[in-house]
C-alpha cells in the first residue's frame, strides 16, 4: 500500500543520515520503525486471568466493587 506522510525538513535530514550510515533507504529505516512499534504494542496485549468465584450453591452472585477489590488485591 502507498501512503504518504509529512515529515518536518530537519527530521527528514536525520531520516536520511541514518539510512546512509546503516546502508538502507529511507523506506526500510521507516518501515523498520513501524514494524518495531507494533511488535511492541503485540507483546503489551497480555490476558488478564481473574479469579474464579466458587460457591457452595450453583447460583449467581452478585458482588459489591469493594468485594470484587478485595479479591482481586488482597
């Protein structure tokens, strides 16, 4: 997919400098960045696994917030 993008003058001058000096263009410096970014915003999504709740009847309960907090931190 083609996009394009605004970059101020002196960041593109940085853009460009670092792609000379790792032997890359512009667009895979880029492209890198991106794909780092989102890497990191994949290994941040974590499951979140709660307590389970067991009664003595198989009912519903319904459970104040305080209740639910001091479960989940105590």
């Amino acid at each position: 997919m083609r996009t394009t993008i605004d970059i101020p003058d002196s960041l593109y001058k940085e853009l460009k400098s670092k792609a000379a000096i790792e032997g890359s263009s512009v667009k895979m410096v880029i492209l890198g960045s991106v794909e780092q970014i989102l890497a990191k915003s994949a290994t941040r999504r974590k499951r979140i696994k709660l307590p389970l709740i067991h009664g003595k009847e198989t009912r519903r309960i319904n459970p104040t917030n305080a209740e639910i907090e001091d479960l989940l931190f105590s």
